[in-house]
C-alpha cells in the first residue's frame, strides 16, 4: 500500500521536526525562555502531526483489512518494523519535551 508508505515517511519527517525542536528548547531554556518556549511549542505540534499522521495510518490499515484481509506478512513486518522505530523515537522526543519542562 503506497498511501501507509507515503504517511509512515511523513510521519518520520515530523518525528525528526519535533526532535530538532525538543533539542533547541532544552538548549535555550535557560538561556534564552522565549526561544525556548517557541522551540517547545514547536515541538508539540509536530507530535499532535505525528498522531493525525498514525491514526490515518491506522484507518488505511483498518480499510484495507476490510476490504482485502489481512495484509501479507511482507508488508506487516515492514510496517511494525518502522512503526516501532517510530515508537522509539518519539518516546525520546516526549523524554527531551519532559526535561523541558522539568519533570
């Protein structure tokens, strides 16, 4: 399916977007709050990107599924393989938001 390839590419673009932005919102905290707070809020949106981008994801799996069965193997391991990726990634990103924070 082209369209869950196309959206799990997007979804790697935000996902690198929010860690750069996560990244310089740690770094000025401190030093420059109002850089830092626009690098946070940044950051956040891009999340709130990446979770639209997913649950479009999740329903162009739940339609095909519906329409064809289940997806071949082929294509589910390529898919849990990046999706965890994903997962990983933005768990580092809500950890760098998180310090951010001070929490």
């Amino acid at each position: 399916m082209k369209i869950i390839k196309y959206l799990s590419d997007l979804i790697t673009e935000e996902l690198d977007g929010a860690c750069e932005y996560a990244k310089k919102a740690v770094k000025y905290k401190d030093d420059d709050p109002t850089m830092g707070k626009l690098f946070y809020d940044l950051s956040i949106e891009e999340m709130q990107h990446v979770d639209r981008l997913h649950n479009q994801v999740v329903t162009e799996i739940r339609n095909y599924r519906t329409a064809h069965g289940e997806p071949p193997a082929e294509m589910q391991a390529v898919y849990d393989y990046i999706h965890e990726h994903h997962i990983e990634k933005a768990s580092k990103i809500k950890a760098m938001q998180m310090q951010y924070r001070g929490q």
